[in-house]
C-alpha cells in the first residue's frame, strides 16, 4: 500500500473511533505538516563583528532566526544577480546605496516604505526617494586618509592630508586601496574623486598614484587592518572603526582631505522575490529603530546613524566641519554609469601591475 493510501486509511481509522470533526482537522494537519518557524536570509556588507550584533539582537528581540553572510557590497550585488531567477537572499544589508539603486534599476529589488521611515534623518528618507523606494539609508561614514604613525616614521613619509598628497614618491609600494569590482567602498571613492576632480582628472590621478599602492583588497575594510597591523603605512577608506583601533593602541588614525572628500549613505532593501518577505519586513522595520542603530557604536564601529533618536557619540565626525562633495547618488547609483567607471578603471588601472 503506497505512503499516501496508509495515511488516508488510517485517518478513516482515527475518524470512526474520535468523530468527524476531529478526524478532519487531523487530515488538515497532516496536509500542512509541520509548521515552519520564522527566518529571514540576510546578505551583510558591514564587519562582520557588526553583522554578527545585528543579528545577535534581532534574534533575541523577536525570535526569528537569521542566516547570514558577510560579504562586500560588489559581492553581495554579483550574488542577488546571480540568484535573480530563484532568490535566495531576503535583505540586503549594508554597502552603498549607489549599488542597491543598481541592482533597483535590474529589477532585482522590491519596493518598500517602513512606518518608522518618519524617524529617519533627511538624508536617509532623500537615499530612499533617490532610489525610488526600493532601499533606504540606514547609515553614513566619511571617507579618509588613514595613515599608521609608526610606519611613517620608520619609512621617512609625512602622513598624508591631501588627496594631492598620495602621490608622494616616498609613499611607493606604502598605499592600499579596496577594489572597486568588489567593494562599495571603493566604488565611493572613485565615484567622489570624480565628481571632485572631473572624470579624466581623476583617473589621471589613480594613474599617478598606482606605484604608491601594493595592494587592491577585496574588502573596503582590509586596507585599514593592513595600515593598523604596520603592514601598510597608508590606507584610503571610511572612518568607523579608527576609533577602536586607536583605543586597541594601534598607531593610526585618520585626515579629511583638503580638497574634499566623498562619503557613503549605506543601503538597505529587500530582494525581489524573497522567499521569507514577513520576516524580511520584520528586520527592516526593526532595524530602523533608535535601539538597533546604537548597536553599532557600541562594538566600536562609529557610523553617523539614520535615526534621529540614536546616541549621540564624539567619536563620530561632525560633517558640519568637513568639506564634502555634494554627492550626486542617483547619477552614480545608476547601473550604466557603474559599468562604466568600472570598466574604465579595469582598462586603466586594475589591468596594470601593482607598484609600477
């Protein structure tokens, strides 16, 4: 007798000893089976120590389990495209809100407006109308020179303040960089230095400065780890955790271009087709609490927070003082533009040797 036959003769069974109408509901329950508990599937750009508290709290505030992955934002962007015929990812978190706006213009993100949005700073509700409603700002950083003092000294450079600055020939083989193919944060940077300069200028300038630099990280956090360890004695990236490492006693810290300098509005979104949308919905709104966005300054990664009600912390820049660009995100976030840069920049200067 087949799986299904035995099922049905024994819930005739069951009805004939427990009545009618509980053998029913039992036949309804075995159709169902078992029932699934809440999860939600997140792809997170952040350090993976803050993708790892997120997580640690959303599971605790409400129960639901999260699967998650640390990748870089040109990683996470590559995998969505990827899996776009049978999403397996539910949110996106994290990475430049260029790079969601992307992935918005391919179709592979759905639309959402969460009610605690009316909480939000005006940039991160403008990153949100920008990309049509199909991410939102959650987080901002700056992006600077990072230079360790010991290796300075040791080599003979003077730290940079300037972008004019990388250019010194006493920096040769000392300058890492993230690798825009891979990383967000390198994506920001070319992109501001183009908006600062002109685009010819700006690749003229990565052109000069690619003897200085040794390595293109995968990771926009990598350089920064490389200059803290004394591996490398100048990095360019954002300013979250230089406070952490400067607490650790590493000898490192950070300088805001002369010139001026770019900056990050960090994304998220939910992915079309998402498998888990409840509980995706469930993060997004969570996450746009003043209680979830103090997380990351308590871990030591000093992001300006979306959220209005969030901790106010000294250790984060006062944008107030600084000269940045006026980023244009929804000219650099769209998917054309992004193909260009970066396939300039692998024409350029990814297809060169690095120090030469």
């Amino acid at each position: 007798m087949s799986r299904a036959m035995n099922a049905i003769a024994g819930n005739a069974i069951i009805r004939k000893f427990i009545g009618p109408v509980a053998g029913a509901a039992l036949v309804m329950l075995t159709a169902q089976g078992p029932a699934v508990a809440q999860q939600v599937n997140i792809l997170c750009a952040p350090v993976a120590e803050w993708c790892e508290a997120i997580v640690a709290a959303f599971q605790r505030d409400t129960g639901i389990k999260v699967n998650m992955a640390r990748k870089s934002g040109g990683e996470i962007l590559a995998q969505i495209r990827a899996e776009a015929q049978n999403p397996r990812t539910d949110i996106w978190f994290g990475g430049s809100v260029e790079a969601h706006m992307a992935a918005a213009e391919e179709g592979l993100l759905a639309k959402y407006a969460s009610p605690n949005m009316k909480d939000l700073h005006p940039w991160a509700v403008r990153a949100h109308e920008q990309a049509n409603g199909f991410a939102v700002g959650v987080s901002s950083g700056i992006i600077g020179l990072v230079h360790n003092s010991a290796v300075a000294t040791k080599k003979g450079f003077t730290p940079p303040k300037s972008w004019n600055d990388l250019l010194d020939p006493k920096l040769k083989g000392e300058i890492q960089m993230p690798n825009p193919n891979s990383s967000s944060t390198a994506y920001t940077i070319i992109a501001g230095l183009v908006q600062l300069m002109g685009e010819d200028q700006a690749f003229a300038f990565l052109a000069r400065m690619h003897p200085n630099v040794n390595s293109y990280t995968r990771s926009g956090s990598a350089p920064q780890k490389a200059v803290a360890q004394g591996e490398s004695g100048v990095s360019i990236g954002f300013n979250f955790d230089i406070p952490t490492d400067k607490a650790r006693g590493f000898p490192i810290d950070i300088v805001f271009p002369a010139e001026g300098t770019s900056y990050e509005v960090a994304g998220m979104s939910l992915v079309k087709g998402s498998r888990n949308e409840a509980a995706a919905k469930r993060f997004y709104d969570w996450y746009l609490t003043a209680a979830a966005q103090d997380i990351s300054a308590s871990i030591g990664q000093f992001h300006i927070p979306a959220h209005k009600g969030a901790r106010p912390d000294d250790r984060i820049p006062d944008t107030a003082k600084l000269k940045l660009i006026d980023y244009d995100f929804r000219t650099f976030g769209a998917a054309a533009k992004r193909r260009e840069i970066l396939a300039r920049w692998d024409r350029e200067i990814g297809s060169r040797p690095v120090g030469q």
